[in-house]
C-alpha cells in the first residue's frame, strides 16, 4: 500500500501546505476576537506561552508518528502500540480523530461560506447591485447553505485531486497570497484614527485576567485549534512527508509561521476595531463587554469598511478573500483526515471517497444550519474546547508512553545525522511523555474546578 501513497515534493510544499492547515479562521478569526474579549495583551502572553510549551511538542508528537507509520492515525497508533489492549485504544482514538475533524470541517464550512459571501458582497457593491449585495451579508439559511455548498464543493473539488497535485499545489499557491494580502492591510488599518487605541489594549496586558481559569481553557483551546491539532489532521501530514526531512526544524517552521500569522492578524484586528469604534460603530455593551464576540468581523468590521466608501468596499473584498484562502487551506486538511482513512482501510478509490465523505459532511452542516441556535455553538465548543485537547493528550501518551522508546528514537535520526546532540533529542522525549499530558490535564481540571 506504501507505494501508492501521496507524498510532498518539496520541503516547501510540505511547510506551505501543513502551515495553510494551522493558518485559518482560527489564527484570523478566532484568535483576535477571544483576544478582544479577554483582555488583550493578557490572551497574548498565555496563548504564546501555551503554543511554544505545549502545542508545538504535542505537534511534533503527531508529525513524527505519521511519518514513522506513513499511514493515517487509525492505522498508525495501531502500528506504534504494542499489545491488543493499547491497538485497539489507539484505533478507537484515532476513529475519534476523524469524526472530529469531520464536526469541524461541518461549522468550519458555515463560516468560510460567510467569509466567500462578504468577499462577493464588495463586488456586488462595485457593480451597483444592492440587492445582491444585502443577500449576501444578511443571515439567511437560503445564503447560508448554498455558500456553505459552494465552500464544500471547493474543498471536495481539491482534496480529490490528492496530495500533489491538490493540496500541496494548492497551499503553495495561496499562502504566500494570503501573507501579503494580510500585510499590505494592516499597513492600511495603521494610519487609520484609532488604530493606536487597539495597539494599546493588545499590546497592554491585564495579568489579573492572564491568570483566570476561563483564559487559560480558552487559550488551550485556541491552541490546539490553530495547530489543527488532536484530530489526525498533522499525523496525516506528517506521514506524507519524506525520511529525508529533518522534522523538529519542519515541525519549528509550521509552528512559527502559525503563531505569527496568528499575532499579525491581531495586528489588524484589534487596531480596526477600535477604528471603527472611532467612527460610531459599537464594540462594546453598556457591561463593557463585545457584542456579537462569535460574529464580531460580520458586524464590526463590515460596518468599519462602510465608513471607508469606495476603499473600504476594496479592502472589504481583499479582507474577505484572505479570510476565504485561509479557511480553503485548512478545510482541506480537514477532510483529507477521513479521506486518507477510507482509501487507505477500506480500499475505496480518493474520487469516491471524497466524494462520499463531502457529502456527509455537508449534510451534518445543513442540519446545524437548520438549529442554528442549538448546534453551531454546541458542536464549536464539543469540538475545539474539549476534544481537541483531550485527544491531543492521548497522542501525546501514544508518543511518551506506549509506543516503544527504542523505535521512536531511530524515527528521530531520519533525515537527521546529528540528531542525539540537538536539543530537541535531549529535552522532547521526556518533555511529551510527562510535561505534556500533565499540563493538558492540569488545565482540565482547573477549569473544571474554577
Ligand atoms: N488550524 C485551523 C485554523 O486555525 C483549524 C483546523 C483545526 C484545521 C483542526 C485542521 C484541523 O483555522
């Protein structure tokens, strides 16, 4: 089976594509917000903390399983486990893996068919049709589910190309687009009245809430997500990726790139804002809290845009795109979880998988759509929350505990000569075996106390 299996090409197609699955809504959309709303700076420091600290190892951990077994995570924890007992907890959390990945990619879908319909607002707005235009950014489910259809046919349209020729070609192609695209606009934002304001609460932090235990689950949470972590998608990445390749200066690219997309959008982000807060727009309730947290960019940053006329309809449609590559990069990662799981195990063909598979999930996405108030926060909470970090745990005790010291060792010196003088080979295998999980459960249990 090996032999057929898609493989990266370059040691730059597998950073741009494993970076565009971690760079997405997360980095874009979920990372300044819950900044915002939970004290700035503060978010930062325990974000930054918990991204070097834990996800990057937790990271490592999936990428060097994947590319030991060359297998998807079902497969693979099977492989690295030694008894029938450990085998079949390693197949159970690996199926676990991939419905999870699926649950994402259904609100995942939702909110970049939003992302897609505000970027087709501006040229409607362009073209004089108003009442395109309105359609398109006012919450319908007739809007909802036909974007949610066309981002999911985009997504079903690459991943069934394959790992070449679909996701590499793609992630190389748009990362590099989205990087630009993120910088030349919060270049704009910077000279607009205001911005300083947002520099300030996002540079400024509030320790007293840095250290609340509702913060620091969050900021886990957030963690995890942006690493696209736990749910097989970096195992499946990594097992694309050649013995040749040094993978803890790989891992260590992917990680960088991640956080400083991350911190960059909150460079944009916080700073339009407060713009818009300039400009008569409201942020905040009376309590001092934001409104619409979840929905924060379709309301404020689509009103700032207004206050801009004609180039604000501009930098509406960049903003928009960028946020429509991000998610494509990382909605394809997602589905490639489920889709490697089937033609690997089952024997089926990539176009039927995918095929299939899309299919599903976009049923799961019109049913959240259709109780909305009910689903869409239930299964983003289920999900990103909780079961991404408590599946990363389980990587991480797969990695540190069950899978054999000696086999994981030789693993590490693929592709690198030196490896028993490096850091990494001093400090990670004891680091991900105990540091990890007990961070990860320490967090649990605080915010189930707290
Ligand atoms: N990392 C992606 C983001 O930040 C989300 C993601 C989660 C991707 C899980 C794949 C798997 O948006």
């Amino acid at each position: 089976m090996a032999s057929s299996r898609g493989e990266f090409s370059s040691r730059f197609g597998f950073i741009m594509a494993a970076a565009g699955s971690a760079v997405g809504l997360g980095n874009i959309w979920g990372f300044p917000t819950q900044a915002a709303s939970n004290g700035g700076a503060a978010f930062l420091l325990v974000y930054l903390f918990l991204a070097f600290s834990l996800a990057y190892p937790a990271l490592m951990a999936e990428l060097i399983i994947g590319r030991h077994a060359h297998a998807n995570a079902v497969n693979a924890l099977r492989q690295i486990s030694p008894g029938p007992v450990s085998k079949r907890i390693g197949a159970t959390t690996g199926i676990a893996g991939f419905i999870v990945a699926s649950l994402i990619l259904s609100f995942y879908a939702i909110v970049a068919g939003w992302m897609m319909a505000h970027c087709l607002a501006s040229l409607a707005h362009l073209a004089g049709m108003e009442d395109l235009a309105s359609w398109l950014t006012e919450f319908s489910f007739s809007r909802n589910i036909v974007f949610m259809l066309i981002f999911m046919g985009l997504t079903i349209g690459i991943i069934s190309e394959g790992v070449q020729a679909g996701i590499e070609r793609w992630s190389s192609r748009l990362m590099p687009m989205l990087l630009i695209t993120l910088v030349v606009l919060t270049g704009y934002v910077f000279t607009l009245d205001g911005a300083s304001d947002g520099l300030r609460v996002y540079l400024l932090p509030d320790f007293e809430r840095a250290l609340s235990p509702k913060l620091i689950i969050s900021a886990l949470g957030a963690a995890f997500f942006s690493l696209s972590l736990g749910v097989g998608t970096m195992l499946i990445y990594g097992s694309y990726v050649s013995d040749k390749e040094n993978l803890p200066t790989l891992g260590g690219m992917v990680t960088l790139v991640d956080i400083s997309i991350a911190v960059l959008a909150g460079f944009l982000v916080l700073p339009a804002m407060y713009v818009a807060l300039h400009n008569g727009v409201e942020i905040f309730n009376e309590a001092g809290a934001l409104i619409s947290e979840d929905t924060l960019i379709f309301t404020v940053l689509p009103a700032l845009f207004d206050t801009m006329g004609v180039a604000g309809v501009v930098v509406s449609l960049t903003f928009f795109f960028l946020m429509s590559i991000a998610a494509l990069t990382s909605s394809i990662s997602m589905l490639e979880v489920p889709v490697a799981y089937t033609i690997e195990e089952h024997g089926v063909t990539r176009k039927k998988a995918v095929l299939i598979i899309g299919t599903l999930i976009a049923g799961v996405s019109t049913v959240i759509l259709l109780n909305f108030g009910q689903l869409f926060g239930l299964v983003i909470a289920v999900t990103t929350r909780y079961s991404q970090p408590l599946l990363g745990f389980m990587l991480c005790v797969y990695a540190g505990w069950i899978w054999h010291r000696d086999s994981l060792l030789q693993e590490l010196r693929k592709g690198n000569a030196g490896a028993e003088h490096s850091l990494f080979w001093k400090i990670w295998p004891g680091y991900v075996r105990v540091v990890c999980p007990l961070i990860i459960l320490a967090i649990f249990a605080q915010s189930l106390l707290g």
